[in-house]
C-alpha cells in the first residue's frame, strides 16, 4: 500500500515536470506589476498587453459610474407627456456650464407609429425640439428653453428635431442633431444630420438648411441611419462620430462611424475604415493622452467597455465596466483644444428611459460621475465590481412566454419512463 500513489500527485509531478521543461516556477503569489519574463496562457498575456495595468484600480481607463438624481427639471408627475433625453455634451462658458439635450412636450405619451398625429408623437423622440440649460455646480439647472426649434415642413427636421452635440470653433457655436422628415417608426429612424450655428451658446440659433453628413450609398453599411453625431476638435479638424443601424430587422446591428472635415459645415469625408467601434448604442468620446477615448455601452459584441484609439480610428478594450451611463454626454474640458495630452473626465450627464407608468412612457436627465482622469484619483471609482439587491436581479425574471416553455419541458421529461 505505501507504493501506490495518488492521482493529484501524479497530477502535480506533470506540473512540475511541465514547469521544468519551460524552464520556469509556478506563477508568484503577488501579481507582478510589469510583464514577468515567462511564458503564460493566452488569459494572462492579455492582462499585460491588452490593458493598461493587469488590475483594474490602477487602470486610468477603469472606473465604476455614480448617478445623483438632478435639481431643476419638472416632469409633469411622470404622466409620459414630458421627456428629456439624448444630453450634448457640457460646454462651460463664461463661468456656466451648458448643455442641450431633446426635449418633448405633447398632449399625450408615445402611442406608436400607427397612432401618431401631427399632435400625437409616435416615439420618446417623436414631435420633440431641442432645449438647453444651464447650471453652475451640475446639479442644479436652470432650464432656459428652445435652442432649435422645428424647422416649417418640409425642411429637414420638420417632423422633429433630436439627439444633439455641440462644438465650439473658431469662437462660434455648432449644434448639431438629427432631423426627422416623418414619424419616428415609419420607415425606421431615417433622419439625416443637420448644422446650426451661434455666436453664443445661448443663440439665436441659424440653420445651415443643408444636410451635413448624408447616408451611405445603397449597400453600406450607413446607407439608412446616421446618428447621434459626436463632434471633437483633433489635428486642426473636426471628428464626428456617430452611429448606424444596419441590417435587417430583428437582427439589427449597430456601430460607431467616423467623419472629418476642415470646416464645422464640410465637406465632411467618412473613414474608409468605418465602422471604427463594433459595439454602443451611443456615440460618447473624451481626448486621452494623445489618443481618444470611448465609452461603450449597450449593444454589439464589445458592450460595457470602454475602448482608446492612440489615432482617433483604430479602437481597442482599455477596460470592462459595468452600470455605464446610458447616452453619456461627459464634460470634456478639452473637447475642442487640439489638445496631445487629453486629461479625461470625471462627470457628466447621461438619461434614463423607460419611465413611468404603462402607456406613460418617458425618458429624464441624471447625473453620473467617475474618475477617468489623469488628474483625479478616487479609489471609491476603482472597485472592481457593483453589489446589487436581490430586486434588481428579481426584476430580470422570466417571461410568460419563457415560463410555458420551460413548463412544458418539465411536462415531457416527467412523462418519459
């Protein structure tokens, strides 16, 4: 009996034998900080050269996301006939900040496309126009009223005007947004970008009355949808990102696109790698270092990450998160500075949908803070994970539909001798 040796040891003598003919001891107890000098599985090589640092606190493009509830907004008791959503990014301006966002104020909530009217919207983003408002600590805002209004039929935007960001250049002011020609549903969210301008973040507003970046041609990729542009200042030009639907429905796929230009109203050239993000449902960018940053969220094989680009196109995983802002719109101090050492953000604004009651659908602003900056360091943003309440997971339960299934395989295999 004492010859006989155990499975596990057979097991750890390979190990050693394995580690020996590599020429290399277990794996050290403390997680070097660096690449150790040693051969490791294709899981531990990516922690050192795909990310910043192999753990995520003293990773600079890892954070958690904080919301605060915002002061200043009234949402007619959530009866779905008021919504705001879609943030632009914040713009501080003479000591304010600034933001602008969709905003829509209708008789009755979302009925759908079948049901829609000249009165009546279709969608959230339906019969909507686009307002500001301003504030001097983030949370509190003054709500200061119509930035863009809807243009008289059958200018682009007539229908409605939504999703907007703002870019500051050469001391004007350029919002830029989508512009429906019909009820959001129709024929899907075929709205081209429009321009207007302003010597002032508070107006008035002038339309370019021109289509700024137009759809693909039949067969790309773009050629139906282009939306939420994104605008950011980098090598004297401007990039805007935004993103496309394509494919068909239910299988949908939506990705980020990038387009340039010397002037805020073009000719705006589209890259020839598009798409350059795989993933996210919004387009949210920030310069980092000398490269740019994006924020991930929602949709595609990447979702829940946020990605760096050292060239602005070629985009790769800085880090996974979880809770992202949905629709971020961040403060970015140096969106339009032409700036090589992008120094990151730690606030913005961001929305949630989906409020309200049945048949009360609305969507409202929140605040998300996070520490994403070279010059912030919040260890309370670096926990590795968020601890959710059994009701948050309750509220993922199954479906009618789901439960019948399952029933009935339980059904059969009881029935099975």
């Amino acid at each position: 009996m004492k010859y006989l040796v155990s499975f596990s040891t057979i097991g750890l003598l390979v190990v050693f034998v394995q580690q020996a003919a590599l020429g290399q001891t277990a794996f050290p107890f403390h997680l070097p900080s660096e690449k150790p000098d040693r051969e490791l599985s294709a899981a531990m090589e990516r922690i050192y050269t795909d990310y910043e640092a192999p753990e995520p606190q003293n990773n600079e493009l890892f954070s958690q996301f904080k919301y605060t509830a915002l002061e200043g907004f009234d949402y007619s008791n959530h009866d779905g006939t008021v919504s705001r959503r879609d943030p632009s990014k914040i713009l501080l301006h003479d000591g304010k900040y600034y933001v602008w966002y969709t905003h829509r104020k209708t008789e009755t909530p979302p009925q759908g496309a079948d049901k829609s009217s000249d009165t009546i919207p279709s969608t959230d983003w339906d019969l909507s126009e686009i307002w500001y408002a301003t504030s001097t600590d983030g949370f509190t805002w003054e709500e200061q009223g119509i930035a863009i209004k809807r243009p008289e039929k059958p200018q682009v935007g007539w229908r409605s005007v939504t999703t907007t960001d703002i870019l500051e250049w050469d001391g004007k002011f350029y919002l830029y947004y989508q512009g429906f020609m019909e009820a959001s549903g129709k024929r899907g969210d075929d709205c081209p970008v429009a321009v207007s301008y302003a010597d002032s973040p508070d107006g008035p507003w002038t339309p370019h009355n021109q289509i700024v970046i137009p759809n693909g041609a039949e067969g790309e990729w773009d050629q139906y949808s282009i939306h939420d542009p994104y605008p950011l200042v980098h090598n004297g030009k401007i990039y805007i990102y935004y993103k496309s639907d394509f494919g068909k429905a239910p299988d949908k796929v939506r990705m980020q696109g990038l387009a340039t230009a010397s002037h805020p109203l073009g000719p705006f050239t589209k890259s020839p790698l598009n798409p350059v993000i795989t993933s996210g449902h919004e387009t949210s960018l920030f310069p980092f270092r000398k490269g740019v940053a994006a924020l991930v969220y929602k949709d595609g094989p990447e979702h829940n990450t946020i990605q760096y680009a050292d060239d602005w196109v070629n985009f790769k995983i800085a880090s996974i998160t979880e809770l992202m802002p949905y629709a971020a719109a961040p403060y970015v101090p140096d969106a339009f500075t032409n700036t090589q050492d992008g120094r990151g953000i730690t606030w913005g604004l961001a929305h949630f949908i989906g409020l309200g009651a049945k048949g009360q659908y609305h969507s409202m602003l929140v605040r998300f803070d996070c520490d994403l900056s070279l010059d912030v360091h919040d260890p309370d943003m670096k926990h590795h994970r968020v601890n959710h309440k059994p009701d948050v997971y309750f509220r993922q339960g199954l479906s009618k539909r789901q439960r019948e299934r399952i029933g009935s395989e339980n059904a059969k295999r009881i029935q099975q001798p």
